[in-house]
C-alpha cells in the first residue's frame, strides 16, 4: 500500500501543479511527502476506490479516485447514494492515449455495481481538458459555483 500510496502522490503533482498555476490562491505546491500520507488513509478507507493505470513496463502513468456517499433524504431533497469522481491524473507524456476515459470508466462501473443513483464530479473553471474529458463521457453540468474574495469588497 505505501508504494502504491507514493506513486499516486506523484502523479498528483501533475494536476497539483495545475492548480497552483492557475489559483497559486488556493492551492499549494506538489509535496509528495506530505500528500503521501493522505493517500495512505484513502487506500484504507471502505467508502474509496482508486484505480492506477501503469503502462506496458508497469510504470504508473494515471490514477482516478471514486467515493461513494449515502445522502439520507430531508424536507429538501430525496435521499440517494452518489459516487464522486475524483482526483483523475495521467502523466502528460502518456495523454493522448485513452487512459483518462479507461479510468473514468472504471468509476463508472464501480458507480453501478453499487446501484448508486449518479455519478457527480467537480473541475475548475480553467481545466479546459477536463471539462472536454467528461463532457464526453455524458456529464452534464448540474449547477454553477461562484466565488469572490473578500479582499475587495
């Protein structure tokens, strides 16, 4: 688990250094050694999944986290079990090539065995590539988050 913990953590740099170049406000920079302990927890937890895809020479190229929740019904909204895609990455020198949509794939699959009810993800208004990626997996947007800081008001 700590090697596959290790190579995950890497690989988020690619996507980590992504953020930090377009919100260096929000994000920090890649930090394999302080990230690898999260992914550690996320490998033992039972509501997560995560895929690695490693090329023909058994080098990890890629990665996709799903988690599942149980969102009990209220006054407001009926009660569904949804998994989040989450934390997709493949190296850039391996792109081009299917691995993203193979990853999302398997999320998608794990979504139904579950019998989950959606599958929902989040990205960056910036991630041009992502958005590309799961609109052409059939994601559709379900609403808009907005922010602003509170630096100049």
């Amino acid at each position: 688990m700590a090697d596959d913990a290790r190579r995950i953590a890497v690989l988020n740099g690619f996507v980590q250094a992504l953020h930090v170049e377009h919100r260096p406000d929000r994000f920090r920079p890649p930090d394999v050694d302080a990230f690898t302990p999260v992914v550690e927890g996320w490998l033992r937890s039972a509501n997560r999944r995560i895929w690695l895809a490693e090329d023909v020479n058994g080098i990890p190229v890629g990665y996709v986290m799903g988690v599942r929740f149980d969102r009990p019904p209220n006054a407001l909204v009926a009660g569904a079990t949804i998994v989040e895609l989450d934390q997709v990455v493949v190296d850039p020198a391996a792109r081009g090539q299917g691995i993203a949509t193979a990853l999302c794939g398997e999320v998608l699959q794990w979504a139904s065995a579950l019998g989950a009810d959606r599958v929902e993800l989040s990205t960056w208004a910036f991630n041009d590539s992502a958005q590309s990626l799961f609109a052409g997996l059939g994601f559709t947007p379900d609403y808009l988050r907005l922010s602003r800081s509170t630096n100049d008001i």
